[in-house]
C-alpha cells in the first residue's frame, strides 16, 4: 500500500540526467506580480530573462507585466533559445530581472548565478524546504541574504511535463526574491488565497511541453461481445 503521509507525498525524486519538466501554473506567475514584488508599476520598463522556460508557461505570463521577456531553457522545448544558464556567458548587469523555477537539483547554482545576472532582481519559485539546510545557509543565505521568501498560503500543482489544472499536491512552495538595493534582515510574508482571482480559462490552451507527448502509448483490450465470451470464458 502507497504511502500518503504528507512527508512522504511532499518528496519529490528525480533521475540525475532528468529535465525536472514541471510547468508552473500561469496564476503563482501572476501571484508573484500582484503581491510580491514591490516595483510592479515600473517592470514595462524592465527587462527579464527566464532561463529554465520549458514550454514557456512562465514566461508568456511574464510578458503580460515586463517591456521585454527573453527566454532561454537548456533543452528545446521549441520555446526560447536553447542555452544552458550555468555555462552561457552572461555579462553582469545584463538583465534588470531573472524570474524562474529551476531544476530543484539546480536551483542553489541558479540564484548564485541570477544574481550577479539581475541589475535589479532575481525571484525563484522553490519549495519552502528549500530555505533549510546548513550548506545552503553557508553556500548562498548566509552571503546573499534575500529581502524576502513570500509562501502560498494556497498549494501549487506541478505535474511532470504539462499543466494540469485538477492536479493536487502535498508540497509547499514560495517565491525567494532578492533585490539589488536590499539592505537588511530578510522578510517573511504570505501570498494570500488569489488562484481563483488569478487564474484564466487560456492558461491551459498553452501547448504541453514537448516531453509530455512522449507517454507510452495505452493500448485498449479489444471490445468482447457475448459469444466470444462464452466461448473464450
């Protein structure tokens, strides 16, 4: 029998050569907009990059809110360009924000990297365990204090390579937001109930990312009618 304890269903283990393809819903994008970052009226100004777009689910979001969105994923997804984020020179200062939800196994490197990327900002979606961990504390909090970790107050559904809108969860996820201008103890805040406010009907007319067509393909038994029945028992 499976175990559902929240431990266990919280825990999420992938392969090392995996993608860890799991598409953010478009409403935790715009939660972080509405209610997390403090300069919204200033981003069409801005530029952004999202390095880890996959489909691209985050970043058509993104372009509803920045003047220029560049996106860029280290496998095609025939979205953005195809670039590895942690080998592709970047020059320092080159984007005003990095807004993205990287690789778990990865996301350590992603925001040491982001934020000698960022001119202005770098957010990261993670799971709340991500803020534990001595290393973690000592490799990157401990030297780039962020202003801020906004939790959902609500859970956010990923499933492996496409949205889906009647998933659920057992996880605990947040937006770690580092500002360049940021000057003290970092903050802890709360995104409040906003997916059904949030949430459009067109979200989900996004294209799954590629690898979700990739299924193995589910052959049906063939119809018996009575006859055969009997016969074949």
């Amino acid at each position: 029998m499976q175990n559902t304890s929240h431990a266990v269903m919280a825990q999420r283990s992938e392969a090392k050569d995996s993608l860890d393809d799991f598409p953010t819903p478009p409403w935790a994008t715009r939660a972080l907009i509405e209610h997390v970052l403090r300069s919204k009226g200033e981003l069409k100004r801005q530029t952004c990059l999202e390095p880890a777009c996959g489909a691209g689910h985050m970043s058509k979001v993104l372009a509803e809110f920045f003047g220029e969105v560049k996106s860029s994923d280290i496998h095609d997804y025939r979205y953005g360009e195809v670039q590895d984020f942690l080998k592709k020179p970047l020059a320092v200062n080159s984007f005003d924000w990095v807004i993205t939800n990287p690789p778990f196994r990865s996301a350590e490197e992603f925001a040491l990297r982001a934020i000698k990327v960022a001119r202005r900002g770098v957010a990261i979606l993670a799971r709340t365990v991500f803020i534990e961990s001595v290393g973690r504390y000592q490799r990157l909090f401990m030297e780039h204090p962020p202003a801020l970790f906004a939790q959902f107050t609500e859970r956010v559904p990923m499933v492996k390579g496409r949205l889906d809108r009647k998933a659920s969860t057992a996880t605990g996820y947040g937006w770690l937001v580092w500002e360049r201008e940021f000057k003290g103890r970092p903050e802890l805040v709360w995104i409040p109930p906003c997916r059904k406010s949030l949430e459009r009907d067109t979200d989900y007319d996004l294209p799954p990312s590629p690898a979700a067509s990739a299924a193995p393909l589910v052959r049906k038994k063939p119809k018996v009618n009575k006859v055969q029945e009997s016969l074949f028992g």
